[in-house]
C-alpha cells in the first residue's frame, strides 16, 4: 500500500489541474519581438541549470557513507521528473500566472496550462515557453537541496509525498512573490536576481525544519567517513559551471547584464573556496579538499540574489563574508546543538542565501542595474531594511510551512526508516542496490 502513495497523489494532482480550464490570456511582460540572441543564450543556460541537479547528487552522495549514496543521489535525480510533472501541468501557472485577487502571494494555476496556447507568445524577447523551461530547472533544485539535511535516515516513498507539497505550497508562492510583476516582494522592491530567497533561503530553512523533526540518526555515533571525496569534487565542478547559468542566464538576455553576473558568480565563489580554506587553517586544521568545496559552493549561494546588482569588488566580499559566517555556523551546530542536519544544509544554502540577500541590501547599486536600488554602503538604507523585514518573514514561512508539510507527510507515510533499514542502509533497504 505505502508504494503506491506516491504514485496515487501525483494522480491526484493531475486530476485537479485538468478541472481547470485552459487560459490563453498569458500573463506575460511586454511582449517584444522575439530576439535570437536572447533565446540562444537562455537554450544554453536552461541546459546548464539542469546539469547542476547531477552535480548536486554527486556533491551530496559523495559525503554520505558508502551505504546511502545511491539514496542520497537518487533523491536529487528524482527532482528532475517529478517536478517537472508538477510545473508544466500547473506549477508554472502557480509561481508565474496571473495574480490572483491581487495579492501578490499566487498565480492562477490555469494560466499556462501544459504550456499551450504559447507558440509565437514573448516572455520579453525569448519564448514563454522557455521561460517556462529555465524556471522549472530552477523549481526541481530546490527541493533536492533539502535533502542533504536529512539523508540517511527518510523514506523514499515519503520524500516523493513531501517534495510534491513542498513545491506547491511553499516554492511557487515564494516565486510569485518575489518574481512576477504583480509579487508582494516584487512591488515593494526587493532584490533577488536568481534566487538567494526563492531557492536558498527556502531549501535552507526546510532542511532546519527537516532536521528538527526527523531528530537524529541512530548510527549518527558511528564514524561517518565520507564515500568518495572525488565524487564531491566532481559535484563542485558541475555546479559551478551550471551555476553560470542560474545566474547569468538569469537577465534573460545575452548582454551586459548577463556577462556582470557571470563575473560576480566566478569571483564570489573563488573568493569564499578560498576564505573557507584560510579560515579552516587558523583555527589548526589542515587545508582540505571537501572545504574547499563547501566554501565555492557558500559562495555560489551567496552571490545568488546579487549576481545582477553589484560589482566585482563586492562579490569579492560577499564571497569572503559568506564563507566566515557559514564556517562559524557549522562549527555551532557541530558543537553546540544535537541537530543533526547531516550535510549542513542549513549553515551552507540557508545562512549562506541570507547572507546574500542581506548584502545584496549593502552592496547593491543602480550603476550596475538600473532596475535595482542604492545599497547601504552608498547611503540608503531603504533596501536593507526592505531585506531584513523580508529574510524575517520568508524564513518564518519556509520554516513553519515545510515543519507543518512535514507532519502531513508523516501522517500520510511515515518519514523515518526502521532502525533496521538504517542500520543496513537505504541503498538497500529502500531500492535494493548496491554501490
């Protein structure tokens, strides 16, 4: 019965959204003709966006033990089908339809429905659809970042029942929000060019939540010797060079603006893998490769909501500061707490995308992008306030909302393996493979 769950609920789903009618009035932006260029370089980034989910499931799979990389990988991958099921039936419709009595908080999940009535519509000057393909690569990210906070000890069947709900009820109001013309986040001005609160900040706090209410394993006492360090390696690369897409693909257009972003995302990162490594050898332990890792990717997150709305000289910062403040947090939670976040999901995305967001309140300025705002450092500070009120409501949000999905799915399926399956590892207790 519990193994066809998940399968029933994506039924259901599907079910609901074909209750909708279709809608061929498409809330796009001004519709432009369509631009060769633009489009060219959003097919080359939507790609790169996609390649960055292998490259997280190799990141994260090479940290677990050797008995959970299979699990742990498969958790990322996953993403990749099902929630593209759920985006282009109705979760497009839902982060980028038309608002829905003005609240700026959701999209008619009729809007866009299974992307017809779209040949020939812009999304500014690159097809709508997409648009549409660019941002599901986005959706199916997110909630597989999640997934390195409570590795080694969840249920597959249960993980699919959570992420479902995840994406529905927590990413596409936070998308909407922050990224349609008609978002509460979006008309107030916050700033966030490719996802430092729509994807970070929400991953991060629901892997705190995912954290807190799975508790902690029961092998967590033996020795948790990472599977494959090389594997982590090729994870970093692969997210490196995806994230080029996440971020410079995020203006939408090949142009200026495009090539700032790819600046500022290659030296954030640089700049934080090597902050992590310095900082790591003043306080007495040796230089590593897995923190050489961690720091490139606390960077990569970091420069996420400011990619488009700063200088190089400020991503440099940025990076720095990111990968200090995500270092002392791990060393908080390693020594101070009994949350056992396994991979430090929420010191590395969530502290690390709300690092961005508040500095992209600090460093942001209008000679970068017209479209964005004067930062702190230049006098105002309109936008930091704006960030700060805004990191406190989101991650209020992100936290109570995927704590109480949470305990939904529990209900519907229990969360936490046996002991036993645990004990033996999810490779086997769960898919019945072996590294």
């Amino acid at each position: 019965m519990k193994k066809i769950v998940p399968f029933g609920l994506l039924v259901i789903v599907v079910i609901l959204a074909l209750l909708y009618p279709g809608n061929s009035a498409a809330p796009a932006p001004e519709t432009s003709p369509l631009n060769a260029a633009d489009t060219a370089w959003l097919l080359i980034s939507t790609a790169l966006v996609l390649l960055m989910t292998p490259g997280l499931a190799f990141f994260y799979g090479g940290m677990v033990r050797k008995k959970n990389v299979i699990s742990t990988m498969l958790q990322s991958f996953v993403c990749m089908g099902l929630i593209t099921i759920i985006w282009v039936v109705f979760g497009f419709g839902l982060a980028f339809g038309e608002d829905v009595n003005g609240w700026g908080i959701i999209g008619n999940p009729s809007s866009f429905f299974m992307m017809q009535n779209t040949l020939g519509v812009a999304w500014g000057t690159i097809p709508v659809i997409l648009f549409a393909m660019f941002q599901l690569k986005f959706a199916v990210i997110t909630p597989a970042l999640i997934t390195g906070a409570f590795a080694e000890r969840i249920r597959f069947n249960s993980y699919l029942i959570f992420i479902t709900l995840f994406i529905i009820i927590i990413y596409t109001p936070l998308a909407h929000a922050t990224w349609h013309s008609e978002g509460l986040f979006f008309k107030w001005g916050i700033l966030d060019f490719a996802g430092g609160t729509v994807v970070h900040m929400s991953a991060g706090w629901a892997a705190l939540a995912s954290a807190l209410y799975l508790k902690k394993r029961n092998t967590v006492e033996e020795a948790h010797a990472p599977a494959r360090i090389s594997y982590v390696i090729l994870g970093t690369g692969l997210l490196w060079f995806g994230w080029f897409g996440f971020n410079a693909g995020s203006a939408l257009g090949a142009g200026e603006l495009a090539a700032t972003a790819l600046g500022t995302t290659t030296t954030a990162s640089a700049a934080a893998a090597i902050a992590w490594i310095f900082f790591d050898i003043l306080r007495g332990k040796k230089p590593s490769a897995l923190g050489a890792c961690i720091g490139a990717v606390v960077g990569l997150v970091a420069i996420t909501p400011a990619a488009g709305f700063v200088t190089i000289s400020s991503s440099l910062i940025i990076g720095v500061v990111a990968a200090v403040v995500s270092n002392l947090v791990v060393i908080w939670r390693t020594n101070k707490t009994n949350i056992d976040d396994t991979l430090d999901v929420f010191p590395c995305h969530g502290v690390g995308g709300m690092v961005g967001m508040l500095l992209t309140g600090v460093f942001a300025t209008k000679s970068v992008n017209g479209l964005g705002a004067e930062g702190l450092i230049y006098g105002d500070s309109t936008l930091f306030v704006k960030h700060l009120v805004a990191l406190v409501g989101v991650s209020a949000f992100a936290f109570f909302g995927a704590f109480l999905l949470l305990k939904i799915t529990d209900i519907i399926s229990p969360l936490r393996v046996t002991p036993e399956e645990e004990l033996v590892g999810l490779d086997v207790s769960q898919h019945d493979e072996e590294l």
